[in-house]
C-alpha cells in the first residue's frame, strides 16, 4: 500500500526505517546537543533526567503521534492537514508554519557557525579557536565569514531537498544517522575515561537535592517540558509533513517509541559528553556549563584544547553535530518546501528557490543582527535570539494547546486512534494518549506559556 503522499506524487518514505532515521534526523540537533547538556546540568542532573525521561514516554510521545497521525491521515502540508480537519481550524495550520519559517533561517545561520568551527578544528587551528571568547566574537562580529557559511549550509540543505523525500531526505538520513550514533558513542567513551571525569558523571547522573524546594521542581518540569517541544521538533508542523510521507502499512506506535528513543539516548549521550569533559577542564566547576552559544563555541573549544587529541576531538564533535544541525535544518527546510508545493502548485525546484530566497532575507537579518547591526533590537533582543524567542517560547506553546484542544475535544481521540489501527490490530497508548490530549497536556501547555512571564527561570 502506498502513502497517501505517494499516491498525489509527493513522494513519500521508501521504508520504515527511512521514515524513523528521518524523523529521527529531524529531532536529534542543535538541540539535543547543547542544550540538553547545560538544562541537565542546571537543574540538579539526575532528576532533570528522570523527569524528561518521564516526560518523553507520556506527553512527548502524545504529541509525536498526534502529530504524525494528523500527516499520515490526511496526507497534506500542514496548512492543509489543519484545514481539512476542520475549516475553523484553518489558522492553526497558517500558525504551525510559520514557526519553520522563521526557524529555518536562524538554525542555517548557527549550523554555518558549526561549519566555521569544523573547518578551523579539521584545519588544525583549534587552539585560535580556544582562549576568553574573542576568536567567537569576533567572528560573528564581523558579517563577511558567517554570511559565506551560512550560504554554505543553506545551500547543502537546500540540494538534499530538492532531490526530494526518497532520493534525497531519506537516503542522506540512512546514512547520516548511523555515523551520528557511532561519532557521539566515540567520544562519549573517550571524554568519560578523562582523569577526573568520574565527579562530572556524577554530577550529571545523580539527583541533586541540595536547596531543594517545590519551586525549583516546577521549574525543572517546567524547563524539561520546553526541552521536549524543542528537541522533538514538534508544534512546528515537520511532524505532520513527514507523517504525510508514511506508508499507510508502517506501525505509528512503535515508530514514535523508536523516534523518541534515538532522541533521547543522543541527548543523554551528548550530556556524557559534554559535562565530564567541562568538569575536568573546569576542576569539578559546574557553573562552567554555562548557557547558550558560549558552551559550544567557546567553553568546549577550550575543553578540546586542553585534552590529549583534542584537535582530533574537537574535529569528530563538530562533525557530529554539523551532522545532527543538517538533518534538522533538512526538516525544517522540507516542511516549508511542501507548504509552497502545495499552496502554489508549484514543483519541488521551484518550491525549494522561493525557500532559499526567503531564508536568505531572514537569515541575513540574524548574521547582520551580531555585527553592521548589532545597535537594532527587537523588544531589547537580537533578530537571532528575537526569532528563537517568539517561535519556541509563544507559537510553539500555543499551536501545541489548540492542536491538544482540536483533537482531544473536537475531533476526539478516535481521530488518532482510527489512524493508528491502520497498520495495526490494537492501539496500546490509547487511554495514555486520550487523557494526555483532554486534559494533561492541555494544562502543560499552559504551563510552559506563562512560566517565563512568571518567573525568571
Ligand atoms: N529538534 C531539533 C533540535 O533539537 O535542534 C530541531 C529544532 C527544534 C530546531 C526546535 C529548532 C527549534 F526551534
């Protein structure tokens, strides 16, 4: 049986695994990589772990089905997946993809900085890349480099959609995944025997209840929540664009189960990684973990300079995550592809170069906004930190909560469960997934748009 996608001439996924690599692809990045690490870190190790973990199987896996359900019923761009359910709903759609257009640019921008740090380390420069920050500053401080980089990975991502779902996203993913897994399992091995590494492991692994209140646990669920929107790419439509390339016979269930785990296990492998190697280099300092672009591009660069091999490491680890940013930024880029297929009937080729030209525009906004511009703020933020801002802390948050109120009360959970047993005899998570849509994620949802409005977290 072919894919509803297949049968309009989409394209569509090939095989399951080229479904689950994919989506796989799409979720594990810039995100799982940098991010993870430090919230881990910041919020007492361990129990941030367990809470995410927690938080994964109920309402990441919630949200991840709902999500592909809704590509794979109806088969369309997420504008019209939204419209079909329900004409009043049509606005959701608009919203949803909204979010990758503002998104694509700015990820294109950061992962051309991941390209800068790739080629200084594999050119052996890596120690210029080492010392207080100025190396970082200055390159981004300057517009000429990271706009040639940014153009670089605008246009890798670009060329592997053009050649669309099968020939290109799927077969790059079945590659690209696997050295991902083998490259994170390399060096996490090798930063973990570092002398010295053993309290950074416990740091990370074990829950730290000093000072603990019930104030700082809301906020720990509160951040591992916004974690789990961000690294499982969902509210931002791609989900939906890649259940409409799934084949009608492949089981949803367990693909979302093998999705979440690949998720999950690089950003737990990427915090072994990343907090004992900060913890030596630091002398057991775990205020060195510190937030933002500065852990990867100018506290890890330190860390990989002062360790033996450091240049071949810090080589390895940008590529790695070079890797995991494409795969992503692929998504991203796919997802607004097939709205302007769609919308405008229009082939992918074309689709693809009115997507380079809008991300250009955008993305040059967020390099200059570092360096000609960098007096022009928005609501006292840069372009690149205002565009973050408003795509995953306001309309990610509230497309989540209309989707959750759409199909938890309007369509009711039978929308997913019909889904579902398209491929399968029984739906396990059914009860788990019909009181997460109703009632729970609903709540989360609110939860995750007023705290940064309540409290500084
Ligand atoms: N899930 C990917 C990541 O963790 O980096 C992709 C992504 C998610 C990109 C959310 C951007 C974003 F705002």
């Amino acid at each position: 049986m072919a894919s509803s996608a297949e049968v309009k001439g989409k394209g569509g996924f090939g095989s399951k695994i080229g479904f689950v690599l994919a989506a796989a692809g799409s979720a594990v990045g810039l995100g799982n990589i940098w991010r993870f690490p430090y919230l881990a870190a910041k919020y007492g190790g361990g129990l941030f772990l367990i809470i995410y973990i927690i938080l994964a199987v109920t309402f990441g896996f919630t949200l991840m089905i709902t999500e592909i359900a809704i590509g794979r019923r109806t088969g369309k761009s997420v504008i019209g997946a939204y419209k079909s359910i329900d004409k009043r709903f049509s606005f959701l759609g608009w919203l949803a993809a909204l979010v990758p257009v503002i998104i694509t640019p700015y990820y294109c921008v950061i992962g051309g900085w991941v390209l800068k740090y790739l080629f200084t380390f594999a050119g052996g420069m890596g120690t210029e890349a080492a010392g207080d920050g100025s190396f970082f500053s200055g390159f981004i401080g300057e517009a000429g480099q990271p706009t040639v980089y940014f153009f670089v990975f605008l246009i890798l991502t670009a060329l592997v959609v053009m050649l669309g779902v099968e020939k290109g996203i799927e077969r790059i993913s079945k590659f690209m995944m696997p050295v991902l897994v083998v490259l994170t399992l390399g060096i996490a091995i090798y930063t973990m025997t570092l002398d010295g590494a053993g309290g950074g492991l416990k740091y990370y692994l074990l829950p730290n209840f000093d000072g603990f209140t019930f104030e700082k646990l809301l906020k720990t669920i509160a951040a591992a929540m916004g974690q789990l929107f961000y690294s499982m790419s969902l509210a931002m439509g791609i989900m939906v664009t890649y259940g409409s390339y799934m084949r009608k016979q492949d089981s949803l269930e367990k693909s979302v189960r093998q999705i979440e785990v690949f998720d999950t296990g690089i950003a737990v492998l990427a915090g072994l990684i990343i907090v004992p190697a900060v913890f030596v280099f630091s002398g057991g300092d775990a205020g060195a973990l510190n937030a933002g672009p500065g852990l990867m591009f100018i506290t890890l660069p330190n860390v990989f300079q002062s360790m033996l091999g450091g240049q071949i490491v810090g080589t390895v680890f940008f590529v790695l995550v070079a890797l995991a940013a494409m795969t992503s930024s692929i998504s991203l880029m796919e997802t607004v592809v097939s709205i302007i297929m769609e919308k405008f009937k229009l082939r992918r080729i074309p689709a693809c170069l009115i997507t380079i030209a809008i991300c250009a525009i955008l993305g040059m906004l967020s390099v200059l906004g570092y360096s000609s511009w960098d007096k022009v703020t928005l609501f006292g933020m840069q372009f690149l930190d205002f565009f973050d801002f408003i795509s995953n802390n306001i309309m990610m948050p509230i497309v989540a909560l209309i989707t959750c109120i759409l199909i938890g009360w309007v369509t009711k959970p039978k929308y997913i469960e019909d889904e579902v047993l398209v491929s399968e005899t029984k739906f396990r998570g059914k009860k788990l997934v019909t009181v997460m849509l109703k009632f729970v994620c609903i709540v989360c949802m609110i939860i995750i748009l007023i705290t940064p409005f309540v409290t500084k977290l």
